[in-house]
C-alpha cells in the first residue's frame, strides 16, 4: 500500500502496517540527517534502530561518517514523501520510501540543493520492536 501523506498513513494502514511504518520513517529520517556540527547524536538515532549487519556496517562507519560531515561542513534535513508498506509477517517487513533532502555542504553553498531518495529498509521484529536490517538506495 503506497502513502504519500501522515495523515494517510493513520488512516489506511493496518495497525501493524502503522508500526512497521512508523519505525521505518524514524529509521529512514534518521538515517538522511546530518548535521556536522554534532554527528554523535545522529549516528547514535541510526543505531538505535538499526540490528544486525546494517547496525554493525554503520557502526564501523561512524568515525568516517562524523569526519567526512565535518569536513564537508555538511548539513541534511530529510523528509519522507511517501511510502509503501511491501512484504509483512510477524516477523519481518519491507517497506519502500521515498525522501527529499535538502543538502549543503562546501560544494553546494548555504542555499543547498534538494536530493531524492528512494530506498528500500528490510526490518525484523525483535523483542517487540521494528529494527532495520538493511537499507538500500533503489531507483
């Protein structure tokens, strides 16, 4: 089923539909946000969603992902314009999302530029959460 707004999201999603949506909008927003003054935060956001071999890739990434926003002076605001709930069980679900960012950095200057996401996040249920195994970029 494929939303393209909140609202929609309350009102035609099953309730576990609306749990594994809203787990993977948090994991997908937090996953576009960067904000070099303070990347602790955010890395640490991505994490507390994350399990498996996408929570332990991204870990091993931190000290890159926080230097390269440093050293880029790279800001990210990202919000999720729509998104779709695919496979589910009780186990498992994919869901597709699509996201807009508005970037800047030292090659975009202060105005930035919009960048478009498409991304496919595989979660698992694990101890009553929804936690990312995986996130692609699709096209």
């Amino acid at each position: 089923m494929l939303l393209t707004s909140r609202a929609s999201v309350d009102d035609d999603l099953t309730a576990s539909q609306r749990e594994v949506a809203e787990a993977a909008r948090t994991e997908a927003l937090a996953f576009l946000t960067v904000d070099h003054t303070d990347m602790d935060p955010l890395i640490d956001a991505v994490l507390a969603g994350a399990t498996g071999e996408f929570k332990e890739q991204y870990e091993s990434q931190r000290e890159m992902l926080a230097s390269e926003a440093v050293r880029t002076e790279a800001t990210s605001a990202g919000e999720v314009v729509a998104l779709g709930v695919g496979d589910l069980d009780d186990e498992t679900a994919t869901v597709l999302i699509a996201a807009n960012s508005t970037v800047t950095n030292t090659s975009t200057g202060s105005e930035g530029q919009v960048r478009y996401y498409r991304l496919r996040l595989d979660l698992v249920r694990e101890d009553d959460r929804w936690l990312t195994s995986n996130v692609q970029f699709v096209r």
